[in-house]
C-alpha cells in the first residue's frame, strides 16, 4: 500500500519541485533587476587625484539621479547637461541608457566614505554605493624600545634586543620594512598588528601599524642603525617611504684570535710587535713573556708595553717593544691579556728574524718548475722514439735491418767458414767451387754499407779463382767453383 501511495505521490512532488524552482528564477531575476550595478566597488586616491564613479541599472532608462558624496554640503541631482558645481560633473551614456556617474577634479580629505547614489526607476528608487578612500599619509615611523639600554645608552653582548616600530594614523594602513644600515634586517619579525581609530570630528577613521623585532645582539652590530621603514598608497617618486631609526651601542669583551706569528724581525735592533684587536670600551693590557709581567704603560729589563692605540670601528693597535732583540728573544712564548668591562681575552704571540714565515708546502715557483721539467722530459723521450723509428739525426746510416730473409743478398752467409773449411785438395792443390749460385728472389734494396761489402767480398773471390788456375792460365773446370753468395 505505502508503494502505491508513494507512486501516487510522486507526480505531485515533481509538480511542486519545478514550481519551487519558477519562483527561485523570477525572484532572481527581479533581484537582478533591482540592483544597481556600480564602477568601481572601492576606489582608492590620493589627495588632489581625478577619479570617475558610475551607477548603472542595465535593463531600464533612468528618470532621476541623486549622488551623495562624503565632505559635500548638498546631493547632486545629475543629468547630461548639468553643469552647476565646479570640480564635479555628469559621467556616463545618458540617463535613457540607464547610466549616471560623476567627475570628482579634484577629491579631498573629506571626501573619503560612501559615496552614494540613488536611481529613478519606474516609480522606484534604487540604491548603490561606492567605497571612495581617499589616501592619508601616515605620522612619520617611530622606533620604540621594549629592552632598555644602560644609563649610557649601551647593551651587553648576548642580550635579547625588542624593539617595535609603530606607523600611526594611516588611510589605508601603511606597510612596514626593517633594515640594518642599508641591508635588510634578517631578524625574526613579528605579525603586523593594525589598529582602527575611532572616527573623529570631522568623521575620519585611521589606521596605525605595529611590528616588533627582536635578536640576540653581537659585537657586530655595534654602531649599527636600525631603521623602521613605512610604506604607503602616498609614496611617490618627490615623495619617498618614510623612515624612523634607532642607532645601537654593543659593548663587548676583546674578540679572540687564532694564535699570531710576527716576522722580519732584526737582532741586535729594536722589535717592534705590533697587533690589532676588536673590543669595546677600549681594552687594558697586560704581557707576560716566559713568566715575567710587562703591564701596560709600563717597562720592565729590555721590554716595554705601550697603551693601546684606538684605530676607529673598535679596533686598537697593541704594540710591545724590545730593545736590542736577542736569537734567545725569538724563543720566547709572549702571551698578551686584553681587558675591558665584559671580560679579559688571552693572545699568544710568536716571533721569528725569519723574512717570510715557512712554508707549509711546495710553493708555486717549485710546482710549476717541476711541470716544466717533467714536459721535457716527456719531450726528449718522444723524440729519441721518433728519431730512432725514422733513422734521423744520430741514428742516420746506423740503421742495420738485423731480421734479414734468408733470400736477401744482404744476408751474409752463416756457413760461409763452413764452406771454407771443408775445402777439396786434389794433389796438394786447393779445388774451390767458381759456379755462380744465385738468388730465384728478387733482391731488396740494402744499404750504402751493405753495398760496399757486397762488392768488396766479390772481388776478394775472384783474386782466389785466379790463382787457382793451371799452368797454361786455365782454371780446372773442377775445381773452378766459387760460392759467391754473400
């Protein structure tokens, strides 16, 4: 039953949705119609600036158009061709277009608020408003401290320093920057605050902003101004960001040093040992030299210890001054104290007669020496490769081709001893074999050297084929064999 009712029911239901969604449209659609329409919904200018406002109802023309603008002591009744108040006139397409505006010349102080406009419309008036903000430059920064300095305008070292700026009396609210001289201040920063005034008599509503800062304070920033920066809608190129600063004194104990060495000293000649430390106030001395005090101002055997002499920027010159410096002089270990409110600092002083102090490794005069010499080297290496491979300079005519074919008539015969010494006698006389062996190879080219000796042993064999020959000055047919291989 309860699913057939809900069937019944269901034709209704969407009956009644689109209704529901007819009246959502007009009802829209009659809002649309109602608003008016307004360029620009917020306005912000400086004093003196051009501005134009506009009202516009977009669906129908316009039988009537009153503006009411904050400072002015009447309402504006505008059409096209009213022309009746300097400084202000009509702005828009007409009033049968729907549009009705104003020039403001110039606009003033006063004139910041709602300017508003009302519109004529079919027996109706409608409404709009604009949000004209006229521009207000700020009171000058001002720099206020949250931890006090000493009865001398001084912190301590390691103290927390807060401090806030406070741009008051803005419209709008002004923007704040902090700086260190001329760096921006990289300290931590808290929110902006921004705090309303209450409108005053003559109906103007302010502005003023609030930062603090804050950072543990170090010998570094000593001497240092801390400048509170504002930015504003007013600032212009003749007219710059207004500024407000705080100059910071750091007292601190003398700074300490990695150990020092002096140098050039000359025995048997006054030595002057001169150094340079950071403190502030200025710093009391006091030397101890193997064991023996020298305090400041003061002079004790051979050695004297002179004020501290300030150089600007907390920097001081300690000086110690020996007479006639001894080899046992530069032994000595110097140990200097620096002393000032915040603390003592203890220095240790080495000195040498050395010109230069020793060097803690090769310099670059030797490294580069050593380069040059290993290129040479490599050089002379590779040349001697080259003229070696190529039979040039000393090794020209001195190159022997020492891995000879056994088919080269540069080869010297290995059995030629052999061949001589198992030479036929026949009757007493000597049989030496004069055929002519040679070569089915073509000979390769040989040397110069090679040549000579080739010539040289052929004709040493003919000389011994001619003796071998017989008596009528003919050679024995067997015993005219000569090896003339060579």
């Amino acid at each position: 039953m309860s699913r057939l009712n809900l069937n019944h029911r269901l034709p209704l239901l969407q009956k009644q949705f689109y209704v529901a969604l007819c009246i959502f449209f007009i009802l829209t659609d009659s809002l649309a119609r109602a608003q008016v329409n307004v360029e620009p919904n917020t306005a912000v200018l400086n004093e003196g600036d051009h501005t134009e406002l506009l009202c516009r109802y977009a669906h129908h023309s316009i039988t009537y158009c009153r503006i009411e603008i904050p400072g002015e002591s009447k309402v504006f009744n505008l059409s096209p061709d009213w022309n009746k108040t300097p400084g202000f006139e009509y702005f828009g397409r007409g009033l049968t277009n729907g549009e009705c505006g104003v020039k403001i010349a110039h606009v003033k102080a006063v004139n910041n608020g709602q300017v508003k406009c009302n519109l004529g419309v079919q027996g109706e008036e409608l409404s709009g408003t604009i949000d004209l903000v006229v521009a207000l430059r700020p009171k000058q920064p001002l720099v206020e401290l949250i931890t006090k300095p000493d009865n001398e305008g001084y912190f301590s070292e390691g103290v927390t320093f807060q401090a806030r700026c406070i741009v008051a009396d803005g419209r709008p609210y002004g923007n704040i920057t902090w700086y260190l001289d001329d760096e921006p201040a990289n300290k931590h920063l808290s929110e902006m605050d921004y705090v309303t005034s209450s409108p005053t008599s003559n109906g103007l509503e302010l502005t003023t902003t609030i930062q603090g800062i804050s950072w543990i304070l170090g010998p570094e920033d000593n001497n240092r101004k801390l400048v509170c920066r504002s930015h504003h809608q007013t600032d212009r190129d003749s007219l710059p960001p207004q500024e407000g600063s705080y100059h910071l004194l750091v007292r601190y104990a003398p700074l300490p040093q990695e150990d020092i060495s002096v140098y050039g000293l000359y025995l048997e000649h006054t030595a002057l040992i001169n150094l340079t430390i950071r403190a502030n106030p200025a710093p009391i001395i006091e030397w101890t030299i193997d064991g023996e005090v020298v305090r400041q101002s003061e002079k004790t055997g051979r050695f004297s210890a002179y004020a501290p002499q300030y150089l600007g920027q907390d920097m001081y010159n300690v000086t110690l001054l020996i007479a006639g410096l001894t080899l046992e002089d530069t032994t000595k270990t110097y140990q200097m104290r620096a002393t000032n409110a915040l603390g003592h600092t203890d220095y240790t002083v080495r000195i040498s007669s050395s010109a230069t102090p020793p060097s803690s490794g090769l310099e670059i005069g030797a490294i580069v020496g050593i380069v040059v010499a290993v290129a040479v080297l490599i050089l002379i290496v590779l040349l001697v490769v080259f003229a070696r491979a190529t039979g040039r300079w000393c090794f020209g005519g001195a190159t022997l081709n020492t891995d000879i074919g056994p088919d080269s008539e540069a080869q010297i015969n290995p059995h030629l001893n052999e061949d001589f010494d198992g030479r036929e006698f026949n009757n007493g006389e000597e049989n030496i074999d004069t055929t002519h062996q040679t070569s089915e190879e073509p000979t390769p080219p040989v040397t110069d050297k090679l040549d000579s000796q080739k010539k040289a042993d052929l004709k040493n064999n003919s000389n011994k084929t001619a003796t071998a020959t017989n008596g009528n000055g003919h050679a024995n047919p067997a015993e005219n064999k000569t090896n003339t291989s060579v």
